[in-house]
C-alpha cells in the first residue's frame, strides 16, 4: 500500500519506518523511493509502529497520505465511457474489493452514497490493494442528484437479483453507468426507476445469490469485454482500411 501511494501522484507527507524493516531489501527499495519522491521519513521503534498499525502484524511501514479531492464535473468532461455508481455499500471489505477490481477492468470512476461505508475507513483502503490510489472515486455522492445529470450521456444499467435482462446479452456500446446497490437491500426504488435497464446475472447452480463484490466483478467484466473487444476490432478494421 505504502509502495503505491509512492508510486501514485498523491502527496505522501510522512512515512515511519521500524530498523528492522529499513535492513530489509523490500524496506530499502521503499525508502529509496520515498527518498526520490523527498517523503519525510522517520525511524521508529517496531513496538510504537505495531501500536500505530491498524493490523496485528503490520509489515513495518505507515505512511500518512494527504486525502484527495476530485472535481466530479471536471471528471465528466474527459467523456469517461465506464463508471460504476455503488448505494448504500456497508461492508468495507466488499467495497475496496469492487474498487480493485473496477481498477484492473478499466473502468474510468467509482461514485459512493454517502450512506456508504467510509472510503478510507482502514479494511476498505486495505482491501484496495493500492487501487485506490490509481483510479478517479467520488464520496461522498448525492446519489440521486448525480444520477439525473448522468442519465443525459450514459446507459443506466440497474444490477438486481433477478428479472433483468441477462448481462451477456446487452449491448455496451454507448457510455454505460453500471449501479449496484448495498448488501442487504440491492437498489432502493428510486434508483432503479431512474435506470434504462436491469441487469441479471443468469444462475446455472442453488446458491440463492452472490456476494456483492463478486457479483460486481461479473457484471463489470462483461461490460470491459464488451467494450476491449470492440475497440480492439475497430482497431484492425481501420488498419486493414
């Protein structure tokens, strides 16, 4: 995580350090980018380190990293084609799993509720793997208000439980805004009215439903498949023009 925010164009303001983990390989590459990126570093006792750690055994490393804020408005205006937009998400882990996995399919942002979980609560930063610092997030988000101001340039696909259209049958063509609700309850009415489209994922077994981060990840696949080989074929067609 710290190697990450290193490596991203976030400010990174201070990273403590135990001696041990400095004489280590790994605590020498990081400390020699800290260096280049001019981090303030401090060495501490591993034991005041632990004490700081949200985890029972930290890696020997914290870094206190500036919290970034984005301009949604000024993000829109780049004609993003993916974006994903999660209600009311509790549970931490299931949240940083969707961000590091709508970072590797290439989705363009994530927007939050703010009934959601908070984004840098510690599992949820954690869970991220360091997507977090590497792919455009929104929260808090006005859901509802935001949705209104999408739904003029994008798709809006619904994600439920059952009853929506399959997802390996839709076109993702146009600018696709895909929205996922929380654990417990999925999308409240109102999104889902305000949606162009539900969305299902087809079950072939006798589980009565998916988690929410894997049933993320299967739509959002779908939908950067779609589009990756779209592109990739629009490629050869004007190659081969």
């Amino acid at each position: 995580m710290v190697e990450e925010a290193l490596r991203s164009d976030w400010r990174v303001q201070e990273l403590y350090f135990s001696s041990e983990f400095s004489e280590s390989q790994t605590g020498k590459n990081l400390l020699s980018l800290a260096c280049q990126r001019k981090v303030e570093t401090v060495q501490i006792q591993a034991q005041a380190l632990r004490k700081m750690a949200e985890t029972e055994t930290p890696q020997g490393a914290i870094a206190v990293v500036e919290k970034k804020e984005l301009g949604l408005n000024n993000f829109l205006r780049q004609n993003p084609d993916f974006i994903v937009v999660l209600e009311s998400v509790r549970d931490p882990g299931n949240l940083g799993t969707i961000i590091r996995t709508a970072d590797a399919l290439g989705v363009k942002a994530v927007l939050i509720s703010k009934d959601s979980v908070e984004l840098y609560n510690p599992k949820t930063v954690r869970s991220t793997m360091g997507s977090i610092f590497h792919l455009p997030i929104f929260y808090p988000v006005d859901i509802l208000d935001t949705l209104r101001v999408l739904k003029r340039d994008f798709r809006m696909l619904a994600a439920v439980a059952g009853g929506g259209v399959s997802a390996h049958k839709i076109d993702y063509s146009n600018p696709v805004c895909l929205l996922l609700g929380g654990e417990a309850f999925g999308l409240s009415e109102e999104i889902v009215k305000l949606a162009d489209l539900k969305v299902s994922i087809p079950s072939f077994g006798q589980a009565e439903s998916l988690n929410l981060s894997v049933a993320a990840g299967i739509l959002m696949y779908e939908i950067a498949k779609s589009k990756n080989l779209r592109t990739k074929s629009e490629v050869l067609r004007n190659k081969q023009e």
